[in-house]
C-alpha cells in the first residue's frame, strides 16, 4: 500500500500535541470541505485531510501509525509483520486495501474485539457517485451502467476492495443537479447490518443547441429582420420533434417565445417549456439584389430605433 | 454476465420520507432534526400533523448537514446558520443558472 505522510498532510510536527493538530485540522477543513469549498480538488483534499485528523487525535492510532515508520509520502510499503497484532488484533488483508482503509480496520477490529458469534451490527457506507446523461436520456429515462470499487468485510471480519457493477433504471424526469436514491447499493453492511445506499447525482451533458435550466429549455432563435418585421412561421426542433412555432410581426430581439409543455419531463408527469430566444441575424455578404433592397428601405422608412436617447438625456437634465 | 438491475428513488418534493429515515440517511439524531425544525431550516410537509414527514429535496442538504457536524464540529446554532447561507448560495446558483441559460450562445 502507498504511504501518507499524515503529519504532512496536516501541516504540523511529528511531535504535535493534540491541540496543534486539531487547531490544524479545523483550519483545513473550513478551507477543504466539500460542502462549503468551490475548490475542484477539494474533496480530494478533504478526505485526505479527515483521514489525516482521524488517524492523528486518537492516541492509539497514532502510535500505530507512527510504528509504520518514516516512508516518502507516495512510497510502497508494507506494515511491520507483527503490527496488526499489535494494534488491537485488527485483521487486514494487505495489498488491496489504502492506509485510510487499514485504520477503519483497525478502529471497527478494536471496537468489536471478539466479534465472532457477536452481534454488533454495521450498516454498510452510504456513496455517491456522478451519471452523467444526455438530454435525450433525461427525457426518455435511461439505464446507466454503474461500477464502484467498495471496500467490503469478508465472513473473517477482513477488509477488500470489492467490484461491484450494476444498472441503475434512471426514470424519465431527470434535471441537471436532481439526486436518486438506490436503496442497499453502497457498502455491505457488517454482520447482518443494513446495506448502506448509493445516491446518483445527475449531470447533463451539454446539448448543442439547448441550455437547461430546472426543466425549461432555452434555445436561440436566429431571425431574418423581414421574418421578425412581417411575422413568420418557423420551424423549431424540440426533443419530440420539429414543431411549428408562429412568431409575431414586429419581433424584436430578445424576446422569449414559449413552447409551452415542449422542456424536460418532470418526475410528477407535467413538463417544462421551451423557451426560443429571438435573434436578429442579418447576412454578412449581400447580394446585389438584397443591397439594392435594403437600400430602398433605408431610403423609404423613418423609423429610428434611437428616438429615446434625446429625451432620456433630456429629462436626466432636468432632475439633476 | 447478467446485471442485477437496481430501481431508483427520485429525492424530490413529491418522494416524502419519515422522520426516522431522515435521521438515518443524514445520520443526525431525531433530537437534532427538532432542533433545526426549530430553528426554521428544516420544514416539515406538514407543521402541524401528527407524524411528521420531509420532502425528499431535503435529504440532500440534511446529509450535508450530518457531514458539516461531524467534520467541523459545528454546534446547533452554528449548523442551522451554515444551512441558512448554504441554502442562500444554491438559491442564488440556481437564479445564475437561469440566467446563464438565456444568453445567447453566439452573438448574433
């Protein structure tokens, strides 16, 4: 198993008294800790942080630990051959488990001395893992293949990593965010306890063309300036198909037109909109024809965008 | 090989939980989910029925709640004013969200 430098990790000196390293501690984790950091690393960190703390302020552990030796933080090592014996008979089974794991072991070895025949109960570990989906996926429902490597107590009371694989049913309703709960997919409980869950939490992918918001959709809606002039009807692709949308004359950008009902399921069997954000795109190159024409509507209108601009001015002036 | 197929739970308003499993999905003691009843950031489906029962949106932050205890130690009082601003964050990461997705993605 690789060696943590757990002192390291906490930032104190291998002779820190237990309020060095607990002061240390809290100050890492205000800094690390998933629930409150936007830190991307922060979980990572945190649990290497809370690994550190729990091994560091017990005395026993500690000792332990310390009897591990000195290695390079990274560096492959093997506990001594009598340490498990040592320290509370906790079993272990070497090779497949990480130093966090061997001192779980360790404590529930402790706590449940003479567990054979005992009836301590364990429930198993809750996880949480990412799905990520596409759009289509979260509108027609999806089944996710799930793989997690768990560590797991064998009939002997030993630790191992464990492979588990299985599909998960993710039913059609899902937004970006939303969590599932599978109830006795996290860790196998101990000695009859229950199994403990695993909660999903779904992550959308990007879509091309629509942004997600709850679910509502918002897609954007390049107009001609003639279409949004004189009204036009257009058509619009919506995860059921392409619709006909009616856009009224005298659109103007930025306007949102509603496709009522034409967004993302919900679980309770209603839906959210579509919402189509009005662009106005005029072409870049011009033909002769479309120069001559704009020309002409240049010559011959009066409309003038910009009419507020004078008399805003003017009535700022006149309040200050 | 044949996968075992596992069904999910959707944590949403519409799913409601006992007290006694949101005390075992958070790990916080039944004691201390009255205590945040109290303080006003967790809110029962029904404040004044019998038996009281949560909306599966809030198992989520009850978890971090249980997480935010055992990791910083934090107190009642410290831990319902930590919910509070939480709550605060993700209401305004969301209205973010809203308004990120009504940007053009190209300018025009």
């Amino acid at each position: 198993m690789k060696y943590k430098d757990y002192y390291q990790v906490l930032g104190v000196e291998r002779d820190a008294d237990i309020d060095a390293i607990k002061k240390a501690y809290r100050r890492l984790a205000h800094k690390y800790h998933p629930d409150v950091s936007k830190d991307p690393a922060g979980e990572e960190k945190f649990k290497e942080i809370a690994d550190a703390y729990q091994t560091l302020k017990d005395p026993e552990k500690r000792a332990a630990y310390d009897q591990l030796g000195r290695h390079r933080p990274g560096q492959e090592f093997r506990p001594p051959p009598d340490w498990g014996k040592q320290f509370g008979d906790a079993p272990f089974s070497s090779d497949d488990i990480d130093l966090s794991e061997l001192f779980a072991g360790l404590s529930s070895g402790r706590r449940h001395a003479g567990r054979q025949g005992g009836t301590f109960k364990m429930p198993g570990q809750d996880y949480e893992v990412t799905a990520h989906i596409s759009l289509d996926d979260a509108a027609r429902g999806a089944t996710v293949d799930l793989n997690l490597t768990v560590p797991e107590y064998d009939e002997h009371g030993r630790l191992h990593r464990v492979e588990r694989s299985f599909k998960a049913r993710i039913p059609k309703g899902a937004t970006d965010g939303q969590r599932l709960r599978l109830r006795g997919k996290g860790g196998k409980g101990f000695n009859g306890g229950p199994d403990g869950d695993l909660y999903l939490n779904i992550a959308l992918h990007p879509h091309a063309l629509y942004r997600v918001s709850g679910h509502d959709l918002y897609l954007d809606l390049p107009l001609t300036p003639w279409e949004a002039a004189l009204g036009a009807v257009v058509e619009v692709p919506t995860l059921g198909g392409s619709v006909h949308l009616k856009v009224p004359p005298g659109t103007h950008a930025g306007q949102k037109l509603r496709l009522a009902r034409r967004g993302l399921p919900k679980p309770s069997a209603e839906e959210g909109d579509l919402f189509a954000i009005v662009q106005i795109v005029v072409p870049t190159v011009l033909s002769e024809r479309e120069r001559a024409l704009f020309k002409e509507l240049s010559d011959g209108s009066t409309f003038n965008p910009r009419g507020h601009f004078e008399q805003e001015m003017r009535n700022e002036a006149r309040t200050s | 090989m044949k996968l075992e197929q596992a069904d999910a739970v959707w944590l949403d308003a519409n799913h409601e939980f006992s007290f006694a499993e949101l005390a075992r999905f958070s790990g916080l003691s039944e004691a201390e989910l009255r205590e945040l009843v109290d303080y006003g950031v967790l809110t029962p489906t029904d404040p004044q029925g019998g038996e009281w029962t949560f909306g599966g949106d809030i198992v989520v932050t009850m978890q971090a709640a249980g997480r935010l205890r055992d990791d910083l130690e934090l107190e009642p009082q410290a831990l319902a004013l930590a919910l509070t601003l939480i709550g605060r964050i993700r209401e305004l990461e969301a209205q973010l969200r809203g308004l990120r997705a009504q940007l053009p993605r190209r300018p025009p």
